[in-house]
C-alpha cells in the first residue's frame, strides 16, 4: 500500500508536515484517497500547475467557493477571472486606498485596540487584537467601516464554515448562507449610497474601474474578500508575534529596522504558509512529476509543502529572516496570486510592531502552549500574553 493511501485528514490537520515530508520525498505527485485529491508537493511541480491555468483550472466542481460565495474570480480561469482581478486589485495596493490607510488609519485601529485592553494586563491576541486588526483594515480599505468589526469577524467566520464544509453539513451550508446574505446586502446599500455620493474608498474604486461590472460580480468578489481576506493577515500576526516572543535574537533583529521586520515577516509566512493548498481540476489527462493524471480530477498543489522543499530552500524548517534562495509560496505562483498581498503584508508587520511598541514587558502566558491546527489554513488557535500593568 502507497504511504498516500494511509493519510488521513485528521493527521494532516493535526501536523502536516511530517506527512507532506515523506510524500515529497517518495510520492510527490500521489492520490490520497482520504480527501479524493492529487496531492502535488514538490516546489518544482506546484510552479508546473501554476504556469498552466490552462491544464490546471481553477474552475473546479464541486467548488464550496462558488457554492457559498457565487462565482468570483478564484473560481474562474483566464480571461475571464482577469477583468475581475484588474477591478478589483488596485484598492491594496500602495499606491491606491491601502497606502495611506496602512500609513495612518492602521497604526491607529491598533493603538486603539490595545489601549483597549491595557488595563487587563493579559490577553489572547488572536481573538482579542489580531482578529479585529484584519477585520478592521479590510472593512476600512473597502469602505464598509461603518459596520462593527466584531459583525465584520462574524461575515467572515460564517463564510468560512460555508466554504470549509468538505462533509456538506447542511447546517454548515446554512451558516455559510446567512453570511454571504448579509455581505450582500451590506455591499449593495453602500454601493447605493456611493453612487450618490461619492467617499474615496476601495468600493468606489470598484465600481468605477469598469463600467460593465454588475453589482452580483461585486458582491461575490467582496465576499471572496471577506472569506480568505481577514482570517490570513489574522493568522500571521498571530504567528509573527509568537515567533518573536519565542525566539530573543529574532525580535531584537526584528525590532531594529521596518526593514528587518518585513523579511521576518516573509519568512514566517514561508515557514508556516497559512494558506496551504490551492485546488485545482486537470481540463485534460496531462504529466506531472513522471505521474499521469486523467482528466477531470481535483489536484491539490500543496503550497506548504513547495515552501518547506529542501530542493528550492535550505533546512526549510529553519527560520531564517536572511535568506537568499528567492520568492517563497505563500501567496501562491499564478495568475491567481494574492491580489491583497501587500495590505495583509502591512497588517501583520504593523499589528505586531505596536504591540511590542505599546505593551511594555509582553511575553508569553506561563501557562500558553502555542499549537497549530489546520491544513488548509493553518494557524495558532490561541497566543495568550501578559504584560507589564
Ligand atoms: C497574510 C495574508 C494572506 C495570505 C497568506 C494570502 C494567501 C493567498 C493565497 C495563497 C491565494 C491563492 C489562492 C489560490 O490560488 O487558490 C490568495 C488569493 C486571494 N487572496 Fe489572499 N492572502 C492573504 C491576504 C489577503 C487579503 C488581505 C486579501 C484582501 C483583499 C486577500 C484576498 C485574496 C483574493 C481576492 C484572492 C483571489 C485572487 C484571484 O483569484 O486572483 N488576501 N491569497
């Protein structure tokens, strides 16, 4: 029996790495039976399924994406997802609304958040600060801020368990459909009120960037936004600031220069790849890695594994700010790479700079044993601090 066949999800939500480790190293292209996918763990194949959306389409069936948020533009191929991606990019970039929010506005929000807490001397920053930061920011950048960020948090936590829901709980789909509902109607009242008057914001932009959008692409996209868009900046504040907290020579590096703490950043998100797959259907029997794939099959290139292979990185598990070997995965390699990689990139830099800025004393809660869960997103459940009061 294949070591693929025995994989179960359970394990790899649990501690993937080890798993994905061997099936590199002895089955890198292989069937998993447990989850019904192709999984493709070597950086070399993942940029092969990257380089031909043609063969590897992102337009899979069944998708949970475009069941619970409609069509957007992951669950399309090119041309058409590109006219989406054109529309709506620009808004995180730093030249456009995400520049001068990440300037201002989200120092501030996390001022905020922390003088908030303060007083507790005491906190778990993923549920407490980071969550809020990531919901904060995209609700800002996007122009939807007038909304509570804890509703926003909620948004994104009810699509997820739509999108999540591989055993197809009607009552997860349901959830999943109260979200997207909400989204929607929190989209088109204020596409509503931009119309008639119009605020710099990245709906605006949206709106105006190409005239023959209709309001359902928006607000599919919005939700695509929502959905992958808060959870991940999320997660890597988390694990930049138990990195940091766990490792003295890192922080002291970090904390010298924006600079040094952007390529911290970098390869804590290289390390631990927070988004660890992309899911893609083959269009026609084609080769990967020496292994045929018939047509019509789901291939999950697993960006985690692509990240941690020793072929491309040197001792992959080593956290090391300083590294040469070039661009890593975590944003993925394609025509669908992150289209708001440089906001969540600020997010996490300057979520986790204020707080070592403003909590004087932080470290970890003696009791805190950091642990991560998840495969296809990854994250720590809890990084409870303390501080001096
Ligand atoms: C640390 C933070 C983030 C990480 C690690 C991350 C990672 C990723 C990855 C790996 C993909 C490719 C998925 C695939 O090909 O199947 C992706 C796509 C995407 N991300 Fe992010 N992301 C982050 C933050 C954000 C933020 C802040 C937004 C807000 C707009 C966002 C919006 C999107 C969208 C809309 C796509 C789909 C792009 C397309 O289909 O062309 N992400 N992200």
């Amino acid at each position: 029996m294949s070591f693929a066949a025995t994989v179960t999800a359970e394990d790899l939500d649990r501690d993937p790495d080890p798993i994905l480790a061997r099936l590199r190293e002895e089955e890198p292209v292989a069937w998993v039976p447990a989850l019904q996918m192709w999984f493709v763990t070597r950086w070399d194949d993942v940029q092969t399924m990257e380089d031909h959306p043609e063969i590897f389409s992102a337009c899979t069936e069944p998708s949970f994406l475009a069941r619970t948020l409609g069509e957007n533009m992951l669950t399309l191929d090119p041309p058409a997802c590109t006219r989406l991606q054109k529309a709506c990019k620009p808004p995180f970039l730093r030249a456009g609304r995400s520049g001068s929010f990440a300037e201002t506005e989200l120092p501030a929000l996390c001022d905020g958040l922390i003088e908030s807490m303060r007083e507790d001397g005491e906190a778990d920053i993923i549920a407490g600060y980071a969550a809020l930061v990531s919901a904060g920011s995209l609700a800002t950048v996007l122009g939807l801020d007038a909304y509570d960020f804890r509703e926003v948090w909620d948004w994104c936590e009810g699509l997820c368990a739509g999108v999540a829901n591989f055993e197809q709980e009607p009552e997860a789909f349901a959830v999943g459909r109260r979200a997207a509902d909400a989204v929607e109607a929190a989209v088109l009242a204020r596409l509503d009120e931009l119309r008639e008057r119009p605020e710099a914001c990245g709906l605006l932009h949206i709106l105006q960037a190409d005239q023959n959008l209709s309001a359902a692409e928006i607000v599919n996209n919005v939700r695509l936004m929502i959905s992958g868009g808060i959870n991940e900046p999320r997660d890597g504040i988390g694990l930049v600031v138990w990195t940091m907290l766990s490792d003295d020579g890192l922080r002291q590096q970090a904390l010298g220069s924006p600079a040094a703490m952007r390529r911290l950043v970098d390869e804590v998100l290289r390390r631990y790849t927070p988004v660890g797959t992309i899911t893609r259907t083959t269009t026609r029997e084609t080769e990967l890695g020496g292994v045929r794939l018939p047509e019509g099959v789901l291939v999950s290139g697993i960006l985690r594994a692509a990240n941690l292979d020793p072929a491309r990185f040197r001792d992959p598990e080593r956290l090391d700010p300083t590294r040469t070997e070039g661009g890593n995965a975590a944003f993925a390699l394609g025509v669908h790479r992150c289209i708001g990689e440089w906001l969540g990139r600020q997010e996490i830099r300057i979520g986790a700079e204020r707080l070592f800025r403003n909590l004087p004393g932080l470290r970890l809660h003696p009791e805190e044993k950091v642990t991560l869960r998840g495969f296809e997103f990854r994250g720590p459940k809890s990084v409870r601090v303390v501080w001096d009061a």
